[in-house]
C-alpha cells in the first residue's frame, strides 16, 4: 500500500506531541459522565463554554473601554475570541491540543466584573473582610459551581485540564482553600510551585499578545493615544517603519492594522521558536514532566523585554489616562454603591441569591455575573 492511502489521515489527535494534554490521559472530571460519541474531553468543555450563560455575558462586559462607549471597542467577548484564534495556531504548529486551548481562551475570563478592573478592583475592596475577589478564581468558580445548566451537579463540571489553565494564578492562601476542597486539585500547583500544561501556559501569553495589539487599536481609534505617541515604543515603531519603507504613501488606519498585523505574527513566531528550543532543551516526555518544568512558553529574551515595554507605555498613557480614569472612577462607585446595597436588603436580588447562608460571597458573585448595563440599571433602580 502507498503511503498516501497506508497512513492514517493526519488529524488534530495524530498531529499530538508526547508533551501535549491527550485527552485519552486526562485526570477526568469531578463528576463522572459518560464520554461523547464523537467529541473528545476538551472538545466537549469548549462547547460546553460557549453555551453557558457566563460566556455570553461577556459581550456586554468591559475590556477597557465601557461598553457604550462605542460599538467597534473590544469587549470581553471578542478579545477571548482574538486569544483563542492566537493559541490555536500556536498550539498547531507546537503539536499541542487546540481544543483544550480553545476551551482555555474562551473562559479564561469568565470570572471578570463589570466594568473590567476598576469593578474588580471595588469588588475586591468591598469583599476584603471576607475574604477577597480575585477575576482569576472567579472563573474558576464560574464553570465549578455557578454555572446552573445540569441535573446532576452544579458548574459545567469541566476537566481537570481545562480547569487547571483557567486558574492561571492563585495566592497563596486561595491555594490553600482549593486544596482542602480538593486535595491534589488545581490548587496544588501554586502550593508545590509547579507549572501547568503548555496549553494553559500558552493562553496565557495569547492573552498577553491579544490585549497589547488590540489596545494599540481601540486606544488609537477613541483618540486616546496617538500614532505619534507610539512611535516611541521600540516595538510599535519597528514594524511601522518597515512597513512605510514598504508602503510609502501608507497612513492613519490602514499604516496602524498593517504594523499591528506584523508586530503579532511576529510576536507568534518567535514564541514558536523560543517555545521549541526550551522543548529540546529540556526534552519534557509528557505532560506531568512540563509540570516539573520552568514555564517553556516563553517570548525571547528580546521579544520579551519589547513587549514590556509596549506594556508600560499602554499603563501610562491608556489604562491611566485621565479620561479613563474618570469613567473608572463611576464604576468604582457604581460596584461599591450596589454591594452595599444588596448587603442590607438582600431580599433586592433574585432569591436564589438572597437564600444563600454566604452572603457577602452571594453578593459578590451576583455582582461579578452582571453586565456593565445590567450593573447600570440595578443601580439606578437601587439609588434613585
Ligand atoms: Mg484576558
């Protein structure tokens, strides 16, 4: 038989590398369920993400720019759309397991509030003395137990995996609260100082790459930062002047996607690069040894230090600028104003909230699920 028709077809499966998340291997899931026919594990958490209520939240929640600030902003729908494009082609080409990367992306942040880190940032303040909110476990605790779809159990009841690359940092003493839960569960990591899969790893830098070049876009279309600005961030202006030598007459949007489209393929290559020389370097034989191993995802050590820089410049000219920091400050109040609310008159959310024997945590989870305008309107309703 010819090698064309004696090989198996190449397929997402066969394509795996040894040091990738298999399906067929994975730690399972918190309650047993029969498999699918036709779907594998992640395949099934994915779809299970996009159906579920909390993913479709996110199209009316805040990324930078409040969601009635214009229709062309990046919500928190459509960046988790850019970061699981971005991860499944690195996971493609470094042989690692696209739909669990998919499954990643598309929930990594499930758990945010309204109104983006300003509402996090008042909801950790007003939940302090109760033990804090933290967006990062909020997600997880999303698809464990807030998810209200099956007979069975609460959550999505997602695999291990799938859990273990939503929970992409955890302190300390929320390690320790997972780990009683769930002894050896996606708390251990944080305690053992260990690693989770690459694909999880690689979320985590698409999501890096996603908001850097996305917020160059959105800052540059409210007005809020200038081509002229960027051309002081070394890795903007690398790629501009490239592509002006190139296209001399190019500017103002089609000069700004065209150096924003370089600067990310680039961004994506050298991950690949950097990623299989840490792989050779040290040769993990499966997942359990990559757990063992430093973080192999990585930027060059060059591509690293321009993209920090791209970071900062974004902090202090966007994330800080005064015009935002005034809407952020509504929202501020907007969050506190509304935990308190609820804190005296529980009875002023639906009852399955209000029954709860945890209140601030009721509360608080009741917050976070909201939408920016569904926030909005409570709180007008509240404190008219
Ligand atoms: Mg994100």
């Amino acid at each position: 038989m010819s090698a064309l028709f004696g090989e198996p077809v190449a397929t997402a499966a066969t394509g795996l590398a040894a040091y990738a998340c298999h399906p067929h291997a994975s730690r399972g899931r918190r309650f047993a369920e029969p498999e699918a026919p036709t779907r594998n594990l992640f395949q099934r958490d994915r779809d299970r993400i996009v159906h579920s209520t909390a993913f479709r939240r996110l199209v009316y929640k805040t990324q930078v720019f409040l969601n009635h600030e214009g229709d062309l902003f990046r919500t928190r729908l459509t960046h988790s759309l850019e970061v699981a494009q971005l991860g499944r082609s690195l996971a493609r080409a470094l042989g690692l397991h696209e739909d669990l990367v998919e499954a990643i992306a598309l929930a990594h942040d499930l758990g945010h509030t309204p109104f983006g880190h300003a509402g996090q940032d008042a909801l950790n303040e007003c939940m302090s003395p109760y033990g804090g909110f933290e967006h990062n476990l909020q997600s997880l605790r999303v698809v464990d137990s807030l998810e209200e779809r099956y007979p069975q159990f609460d959550g999505l009841n997602l695999c291990f995996e799938t859990r273990e690359g939503i929970l992409k940092h955890c302190s300390q003493r929320n390690a320790q609260m997972l780990e009683e839960a769930e002894p050896g569960g996606v708390g251990a990591r944080f305690l053992q100082r260990q690693q989770p899969s690459l694909e999880a790893q690689l979320c985590n830098l698409a999501d890096e790459m996603a908001y850097n070049a996305h917020d160059i876009d959105d800052g540059v279309r409210s007005g809020l930062i200038t081509l002229e600005q960027l051309q002081e961030v070394v890795l903007f202006n690398t790629y501009r002047l490239r592509v002006q030598d190139e296209f001399p007459k190019l500017s103002g949007r089609r000069l700004l996607y065209e150096t924003i489209r370089r600067m990310l393929s680039d961004q994506v290559y050298d991950v690949m690069d950097s990623t299989r020389a840490l792989l050779q370097e040290h040769a993990p034989a499966c997942v359990d040894d990559v757990r063992r191993s430093p973080p192999l995802v990585r930027f060059s050590p060059g591509m690293r230090a321009a993209s920090t820089e791209l970071k900062h410049f974004l902090l202090h000219s966007l994330y800080r600028h005064p015009q935002v920091l005034q809407t952020t400050d509504w929202a501020r109040q907007v969050v506190s104003e509304l935990f308190n609310a609820y804190m005296n008159k529980p009875q002023d959310m639906p009852e399955r909230h209000a029954k709860r024997s945890n209140l601030p945590r009721a509360v608080s989870d009741y917050i976070a699920g909201m939408t920016d305008r569904f926030a909005t309107k409570e709180h007008a309703r509240l404190t008219a």
